[in-house]
C-alpha cells in the first residue's frame, strides 16, 4: 500500500534544525488512483496565465477515482425551478460550449514536453499525489522531531481525495471553501488541472460549472470590474449563463490557482462588502467577497496557495485546509516511472524491436535505486523531480526522439521555468523579487562554496552563513522566511545517509553544480570593488542623475566615511569602475576553464556515465555505511557554465529574472577561448575528452566550438560507452567544421549499426579509424561498406579486429574494397570470417589499387583460403604485406605458403615466427598482437597455436650452426613460452 507523506508548511524560526525537522512529515495509507495529468511541478505558474492553465484533455478511459461513485448520493440535488432555467436559457448548450473550449485549451502542451515524445506527451497517464487534510491549527504548530528515514514508518489517518474535497466536515457542515496548498513541486497545478478536466468529460457531477482564475491574470489587473464582466471577459460563452448566477440553483465552483500573487484585506475598511456580480470593484475585492461568502454564497471556491500565504485568509472564511504532499512512497514512484518510462514508441520507430527490452531494462534499474531509500527516493517525493528524471534518462537513452540542439543544461533550465515562471518570493514585499534570482543569490551561493570545497553535505552553520549573513532589514528577514516556508525544501533536503540526518543536501546531486553554475555566471561572485563598479558604471554614466542615488547605492557596500575619496577617484577617473566592473567576466572564464580542466577529476566516468549512476543507481554491493566515500566530484559544474551561456538558455533565464546580457556572454566567451583551445589540444584522458565534447555541445557557439574542435588532430575515445547520446554530441562538435582528423580512437567504445550512422559524417574525414572491440556486425559492416564508397572518404587505415564480421560483412567489405581510393591498411584479426569470408575478399581484391597491408590472423582459414589469398595478394600492385598467423595451417599449407614466400614477388605473408634457418623480422609483432588481445581470444585456442610456433622455432633452431642466430631462437621461444604459461 502507498503512504502519504504529512507535509509541515509552517517552518519554525528558531533554527536550521528545526526546519530540517519541518521538512520530516508522516506516511499512511490511501488508495492509487491513476489519472492523465500534465507536468507534476507548478507549471501552473503559467496555469490560467492568458485564461486557463496551459494543461491537458484527459483521455476518457480515464480511471476514476476512488470515491466517485459515492459522490452521486451526497450531491444536493437541484430544485426545479433551476432546471426548468437551464431549459429554457439553453445553459446546457452554452456550458458544453464552455467545457469544450475548456478542454482545448488544455490540451496545449509546454514545449518541455512535446520535445521529449510519445512517452512524454500530456495525455499520458500518471499517478495522483497524496492529499492530506489539514487544520490551520496543524499549518500554525511546531513540526514534530522527524526524519526522512522515520518517514516511511509514520502513519497517516487524514488522506483525502480531489473529488472528496466539498464533502461534509466532521461537523456535518456542508463545506464551500477549500484551501489546496502545498510548497513548490508537490503536484498542485496537476491536481487543479485534472479537477477542470475531468469536469470537462463529466466526472465531476457535483457541479455544474466551474469557472478558473488564475490570482496571476488578477493580480495585473488594476481596473475596476464586475464579477459577471470578469467571467464573459474570460469566458464568452457563459455571457447568458452569468446574469443569472445567483438567482438560479445552479451548482457552481470557482477555482483560483495562485492565491499567493494577490494581496488580499479582510478588513471591512481594507475590502468594502459587494454583493453584487455587477458592481465594478477592484478584482482583489471580487476574491475576498467570493471567499466572505458575501457574493454568491452558494458557490464552491477552491484555492491553491504556497505555504506562506495560507494565513492571508482568516480561518473562519476557510471550510476544510487540504495539503498536496507529493508522491508518499516508492511504490507510486515507481508507479509513475513505469507509466511515464514504459510508453509505446518512446525509443523511435526505428529501434521498435528492441525498445520494449530497454524500457523494462530501464524501470527495472531505476526500482532497484529507489528501493534503496537513498537520496534519489528522497527527491522524487516531489513529483516535479520526477518529471526531471524521466526527462533526463530520455535525454540519455532515447536521443533519437530528441531534437540534436537538446542539451543537459536546457533540461534543467526549463525544469526551472515549469516550477518558477513568473514567480516572485514574496507578493507583498514592494521589490517583487524574481523567486529564480533569490534562489541564485542564495541558494546558489551555498551551491558554489560546497563545490569549491569538494562537499555535498552542509551544516547549520553553512545554511546561516549563505542565508543570513548579510540580513539586515525586516524586508530582508521576511523574504527569507517566505523562502523557507515555500521553495527551501524544493532545492535542499535532510540527507538520509546514515550518521548525517540533521545534514542537508541538495535534492538532486546535479542541482547543486547547477546553482553554483548560475551563480557565477550571473556574476554575483564578485570583490567588493567590482560590486561597487557594477553598481556605479550604470548610474555614472547618465549626467543627470540623482546624486542620492549614487549615494544609496555605494552606502550599501561602503561606509559613508570613504565617500570623499571615492568621489575624488570618480572625479580623476571616470571610466575607472566600468573597467573593474568587467573584470568578473574575466574571473567567470577563468572559473570555468580552471574546472573543466581540473586535474583531481581526472581518469574519472565521463559526466553522462555519472549523471546516469546518480539515478540508475551502481550495479552491485551497495557501500557499506563505514566504508569511505569517494571524493566528490563536480564535472557538471563547468560544463553547465557553458550551457547557461547559450542563447536559448538565456532567454529562458531572462524570463526567470535572471538576465545574462550578450554582451556579457561574448566577452567571457572571448576571454575563456585561449585558455579552452590551448588546454583541449593536450593529451585528455578518453573520459575527460569525452566531458570536453560535452562542454562544447553544451556551449551551443558554433564559431567558439569550432575554433576548439578544429585543434583536435587526434580524438581518443577507447573505452568510453558511446552511447547513442554521446554519439550524438560527437558527431554535433565535430561538424562545425571540416578539418581532417589524423586518428579517431573508438576502440572498445560498444559501438553498433546505429552508432555508426550518427557518426557518418565525422567517420568520413578521419584517416586512421579504430573500430576494435565492439559488436559490429554484418548490419555494421554494410554502413562501413558505404563509408568507403563514399566519394569525400579519407579513410586510410581501418582496424576492425575482435569484431563479429562474418562472412556476410566480409562480403560487405570486399565490395567496398573493390572500388575504395583511400585504404591502405585494413586489419580484420579475429573477426570470424572463415573460408568463405576470406575467399569473398580474395575474389574482389584483384580490384583493388590502394592497399597495401592486409590482416587475416586468427579467422580460422584453412590452406585452401590462405593460399588463395597469397597467389591474388603477389599479383596486387600495392599490397605489400599479409597477415596469416593464427589460422588452422596445416604442415603442408605451411609448406606451401614457405615456397609462395621464397618466391613472393615483394608481398611478405606473416604467418611464422621463422623465416627459414633465422628468425621472422615480425616476430616481436606477431607476440605484441597476441598479448594485447589475450584478455578477449580464447585462451586454450591460443595457447595450441603458440605451442605449433614454438614448434617451428625449434625445429628451425636445429638447422642452424650460426650461435647468434641460435641465441635470437632461444629468446624469442622464451617470450613464446611466456604467453603460453599466462594464466586466464
């Protein structure tokens, strides 16, 4: 069964403890209901934000709640007078009109979703958060001395249902008002938006019609307004419906979303009474008398609310307190995930055969994690954060279905927009300041002091320093208890590791270097000289300005008693602080290249392989709670330096409040360009190059990507997973430009067909491609077979060793080889291409004019192949070199091949370790070949054919009287004996 969570809205001021005590809330049990629902964070900050929110049409094989067929019986039945004006006005008409342009307004999508899918679109289903009635008494008293651990084992006895909210009280009282509220990303939009909807399809027989506001559109309306001009303004076709609202029975219900942007006063003298929907009042007056039950008092009013405003309406107005408290456990997290994760056609059309198998593959991952109760299960009590991490493993593991300018950072930019478009921090304060630019300020701070000091746990201590150091007015202090009360939780919460409960974390790792990202960039890690520069080069600069402003501005960093000399310094040096102004851009570039390149991080998995564990979770034996963690590291942090530099993204940010100028972002782009390029042509370990690449994909400046890429003459990336994403980020860097690339190093890289297509374009200008150690097959081959036809290929040595060619991909191959201009050298060692694959090449080689080193080892080609291979090789014009070892020679081939050898005709065929009575020239070659591929050959396989090149060693030992040659025999039969006794 699930359990609720019991959410504590009211945070306590007497410490940081306390409040990570408030954060604890209690669980019980309630019943599942599935429904379709939109984004589980507050999108609804945009909800109503031109009429109605921005929501969904759910499907009409919805599941109803629990409870709904209980709603029928207690509904109050309409008189008969109301349904003979429902009749005779046609209201019947104009409400299905209303509910039908209700329902296509709602099925408007926010693009973070319709970029991610099928899986992702809004009429998907999804699992209901928890709602647990409350008392102001409850909002208004100490929270209970809990943790997050102790959580899971807490009951809770108040869970109620949407659909039970206008249910009598414990009272018997029939209850009108209802106050929803919840703190940011627990699900209120959701659940408003699944109420209107399932009006819309007729599941919400209760009333009869509901009429939304969004307390956002009201709170910019000044002007004086009717009740009845308000709704016929938003809603058109209820014009004939309104004028009679109050003399009909008509079951109506009035849903205002937001009730934090208005500023609302019950007192008589604040807030005249108005009784009639036609007077004009201001709409803050409309609101209040709703709720006084002073205009039309028989209609039903819902209100969702942050914590921090649920006392704005006296509680006497108020008929039931319900809060939204996310998702209670894992099993409705993981119930979403498997709905949300497990949609047809998720993984594109192209991959249907398999997808299936990955989807289930990926659910079945992400339960084990949660299952753990670590910090993830922590997060994704929240809803919004779920939404973040389905979003986030579809960016890693469905990139196919994604657009190619989709980057990590534009993910969790527009996961910051869903939650906190338009929002302020506190309504009421006269600054309106940007929730997002607060958040930056603040939070961010704490963000990047923890990534400067390698930590992710922080104490009281640490939270006081960032948050109320620098307090110093009541304007101040209030905005931070806002904060706590509503959106702290959102970003930090209680660590559940053990021996560190009364820590804090934030809610996602990513997070974190997020923040500390925005919070540099956003320059507010700046020297008190450029703070006061920041300040004074806007206000100088304007000839007419006040000098009290001046003055104001600089007493806020400076004591008054250097006024003097700072108007001497402005006086003689006008342009002065402009200049020490633009020097954190300087320090913002040098940030970001001193992280990205930081030498601790080294040899470490590449960003994505890291961002995939913190949800997936590591397969295998979890750490054991004394064991010590590994160091922390925080590659994400530059890399989203760059991200919130791009143009999309500063746009979205823009609309948060947090404005990154152009300019700006062209100088610190300017200034980090060197320093980037000079560090990038270095040597990078293949995990560290590849969290570059990332960087540069992320950075989304074609001209600057360019300029860095176009240094990279070798690109080594043996080892890393490539998946499709990483494939994707490659093959974007590298094509802003055309450069040649002398080595590309994909060895090990768990490449396939797929990989191969994404990387076309780049594989087509490297000369040298390592493709050793991966699964590419026939399917493989084929794409390599196009590759080599193509007209601009620059390819001129192939490495293809320890994969599964086969013969079909052998056949593949040789018609490529038949009319390729750029080969030279191709290795096929060990690609299991037998007699037939053999003889299909030898067939095509005659056609051939370019190459000149060919390698057959270890495919298991009788003397019928190889002899065949070596008669077409001696009449090639260019082929200069055979590899043949390791293949099932008999005496007599061998033989056969020592004659060919005598008399090649200038192409050498390595197949011994002996040329005749003195050691092959390539025998340390032939060693150096096997020892680097024992990890991957059949060991026994190996050790028969070494032990028939010891034997020809020694018999070719026998024949020779040379000492010197004798001593060259004996070494290289003891490195041959070396191999054979490696153990496996």
């Amino acid at each position: 069964m699930a359990r609720a969570v019991q959410c504590q809205s009211c945070l306590p001021w007497g410490s940081w403890a306390q409040l990570a005590r408030s954060l604890a809330g209690s669980r019980g049990t309630r019943s599942v209901s599935v429904c379709a629902a939109a984004v589980p964070g507050p999108a609804g900050r945009c909800f109503l934000r031109k009429i109605l929110c921005k929501s969904i049409c759910l499907p009409r094989g919805c599941v109803r709640y629990q409870g709904g067929s209980q709603e029928s019986s207690a509904q109050p039945g309409s008189s008969h007078h109301g349904q003979s004006q429902l009749r005779n006005v046609a209201f019947t008409g104009a409400i299905k009109k209303h509910q039908k342009s209700l329902s296509a307004w709602f099925s408007h999508q926010p693009n973070e979703e319709r970029q991610f899918g099928p899986s992702f679109s809004l009429d998907a289903v999804h699992v209901d958060p928890v709602i647990r009635e409350s008392s102001l008494e409850e909002i208004l008293k100490p929270s209970p001395d809990l943790t997050i651990q102790n959580q899971l084992q807490q009951p809770c006895r108040k869970v109620i249902s949407l659909h039970n909210l206008f249910d009598v009280d414990a009272c018997g009282r029939q209850v009108k008002n209802v106050v929803l509220y919840g703190t940011v990303g627990t699900g209120k939009s959701t659940l408003i938006k699944k109420m209107v909807v399932d009006w819309c399809h007729g599941r919400l027989p209760r009333f009869e019609l509901v009429i939304p506001f969004s307390c956002e559109d009201l709170s910019h309306s000044h002007a004086h307004v009717s009740l009845r001009r308000l709704v016929t303004k938003k809603y058109q076709h209820l014009r004939d419906v309104v004028p009679v609202l109050e003399a009909s029975s008509l079951r109506v219900l009035f849903i205002l979303n937001g009730l934090e942007r208005l500023n609302l006063d019950f007192r008589l003298a604040g807030t005249e009474l108005c009784c009639d929907p036609n007077e004009p009042v201001p709409p803050s007056a409309i609101v209040v008398n709703l709720l006084r039950k002073y205009l039309l008092p028989e209609a039903s009013i819902i209100v969702t609310t942050r914590p921090s405003a649920v006392r704005r309406i006296p509680g006497k107005y108020v008929g039931r307190y319900a809060e939204i408290c996310g998702f209670s456990d894992t099993n409705l997290q993981k119930l979403y995930f498997q709905l949300r994760l497990s949609q047809p056609g998720c993984s594109g059309e192209e991959s249907q055969h398999r997808s299936s198998a990955e989807q289930e593959n990926l659910v079945e991952m992400l339960s084990r994690n949660l299952e753990r109760h670590n910090q993830i299960t922590a997060a994704c009590f929240l809803p919004s954060y779920c939404w973040l991490v389905c979003t986030t493993l579809h960016f890693l593991y469905f990139t196919r279905t994604v657009p190619p300018s989709q980057t990590l950072t534009g993910i969790y930019t527009s996961f910051l927009r869903l939650n906190f478009s338009g929002e302020v921090v506190d309504s009421t304060d006269p600054s309106h300041v940007s929730m997002m630019k607060y958040v930056a300020k603040t939070v961010g701070k704490l963000a990047y002091e923890g990534v400067m000091s390698r930590k992710t746990c922080f104490s009281e201590e640490d939270l006081r320093q960032c948050f109320e150091v620098e307090m110093k007015t009541e304007s101040e202090l209030n905005l931070l208890e806002v904060f706590r009360s509503d959106a702290f939780r959102f970003f930090l919460s209680p660590c559940v590791q053990p021996g560190k409960e009364h820590t804090f974390v934030f809610t996602i790792p990513a997070m974190q270097e997020y923040l500390a990202a925005l919070y540099v960039v956003l320059g507010e890690k700046k020297t008190l000289l450029q703070r006061v520069g920041k300040e004074l080069s806007e206000v100088i600069g304007k000839v007419s300005e006040d000098v009290a402003v001046v003055v104001n501005i600089i007493s806020k960093v400076l004591p008054l008693r250097f006024l003097p000399v700072l108007f001497n310094l402005l006086k003689i040096f006008p342009r002065y602080f402009s200049r020490v102004s633009g020097k954190d851009r300087d320090a913002i570039a040098h940030t970001m290249a001193q992280e990205l390149f930081k030498e601790e991080d080294y040899y470490n998995d590449d960003v994505l392989d890291q961002i995939n564990s913190s949800i997936l979770g590591v397969e295998g034996p979890m750490r054991h709670p004394d064991e010590a963690p590994d160091d922390e590291v925080f590659e994400l942090f530059p890399i989203f330096m760059g991200g919130i530099l791009s143009r999309r993204n500063r746009a979205i940010l823009e609309q948060l409040g947090c404005s990154i100028k152009n300019l700006a972002a062209f100088e610190i782009a300017k200034a980090m360009k060197k320093t980037v390029i000079r560090k990038g042509r270095r040597g990078l370990p293949p995990s560290e190059l590849m969290d570059y690449l990332f960087f540069l994909h992320e950075f989304q400046n074609e001209r600057f990507t360019a300029e860095a890429v176009r240094s990279l003459r070798a690109v080594n990336l043996s080892s890393v997973k490539m998946t499709p994403l990483k494939c994707s980020v490659l093959a974007s860097v590298m094509s802003t430009t055309g450069h040649e690339v002398e080595e590309l190093n994909l060895t090990s890289c768990n490449l396939d067909s797929g990989s191969l297509r994404t990387l076309f374009p780049v594989l087509l200008r490297c000369k040298a491609l390592h493709l050793q150690l991966n699964s590419l097959g026939s399917d493989a081959c084929k794409e390599i077979r196009d590759l080599l036809l193509h007209d601009k290929c620059v390819v001129s040595s192939l490495r293809l060793a320890n994969n599964p060619v086969g013969e079909q991909g052998a056949r593949y191959l040789a018609e490529a080889l038949a009319k390729n201009r750029s080969l030279t050298q191709l290795s096929l060692l060990h690609t299991a291409l037998g007699d037939p694959g053999a003889e299909a090449i030898a067939q095509r080689l005659p056609e051939n004019q370019h190459l000149q080193e060919l390698n057959l080892g270890y495919n298991s080609l009788t003397d019928t192949a190889a002899l065949r291979v070596v008669e077409v090789a001696k009449r090639h014009e260019t082929l200069d070199k055979v590899h043949l070892y390791f293949n099932d020679i008999s005496e007599d081939g061998k033989r056969a091949l020592d004659s060919l050898r005598m008399d090649r005709d200038g192409v050498r065929a390595l197949v011994f370790l002996t040329a005749g009575t003195d050691v092959s020239d390539y025998w340390s070659h032939i060693l150096s070949v096997v020892q680097r591929n024992l990890p991957f050959w059949d060991r026994e396989r190996v050790r028969q054919h070494l032990a028939l090149l010891l034997q020809d060693l020694e018999s070719s030992r026998s024949q020779t009287a040379n000492p010197w040659r004798k001593a060259k025999f004996l070494r290289v039969e003891s490195e041959g004996s070396r191999e054979t006794r490696c153990p496996s």
